[in-house]
C-alpha cells in the first residue's frame, strides 16, 4: 500500500460534505 | 457515488476539486470516527490531491492516515491540557 508521507495540521479547518454539518441543527 | 479518478479531478476547477475529493472522504472516515469526522477530513484534505487519490483507491492507506490524524489531534490536546494544569496528564 503506498505510504503517504505529508505532515496533518490540527490547524486545518473542519469539512463537512452538504447535509452533514452538524453545526445546522433543523 | 463513482470512484474519482484524476482526469475527473483535472477536469474540475481548483477549489471544486478539494470539494469532491472531501465529499468521498467524508463518509469513509465518518464510518471510522464519528466524532471527529469533519475535523479528520480537514486535516486530510491538507494533503496533494495526488496523494488523496492514492488514499481513496487504498482503504489500508486511509485507515492508516486516519489513525494518524487521530493520534496528531490526541497528541495537540494532551498538550494544550499540559498547558492549561501545567502537569502531564498522561
């Protein structure tokens, strides 16, 4: 399996696909 | 959905391309961390796009790097609480 090897920041901000933001509450 | 290919991901502009990669990300990696979904996928979506193909194709490459951004964010709070009590809650 190929070894991915970039670095992850906690600073990056959060993704939410449309329908999924559970920051909307209906 | 279909699987994304990188002629599909050229053929999309820039900013609509970390969209559709984040929107097949999302469900994968909701499936594993419920909690922290949206903040794993943010962090992954850092990555080249050319690697995030990689990781869609590869569910061992993906479950790994997911682990990994769990075991980065682990870490950054341990940190921040150390800060905050000033001791080591290990």
């Amino acid at each position: 399996a190929p070894v991915i090897m970039s670095k992850l920041s906690v600073n990056a901000p959060e993704f939410y696909p449309p329908g999924y933001n559970p920051n909307f509450t209906d | 959905q279909e699987p994304l290919t990188a002629s599909m991901l050229a053929a999309a502009p820039p900013q609509e391309q970390k969209q559709m990669i984040g929107e097949r990300l999302y469900p994968l990696i909701h499936a594993m961390h419920t909690s922290l979904a949206g903040k794993i996928t943010g962090m992954l979506l850092e990555i080249d796009n050319s690697e995030l193909l990689l990781l869609l194709e590869s569910p061992e490459s993906l479950r790994s790097k997911i682990e990994e951004a769990v075991a980065v964010l682990q870490a950054h709070q341990a940190t921040e609480s150390t800060h905050k009590s000033g001791t080591a809650t290990f």
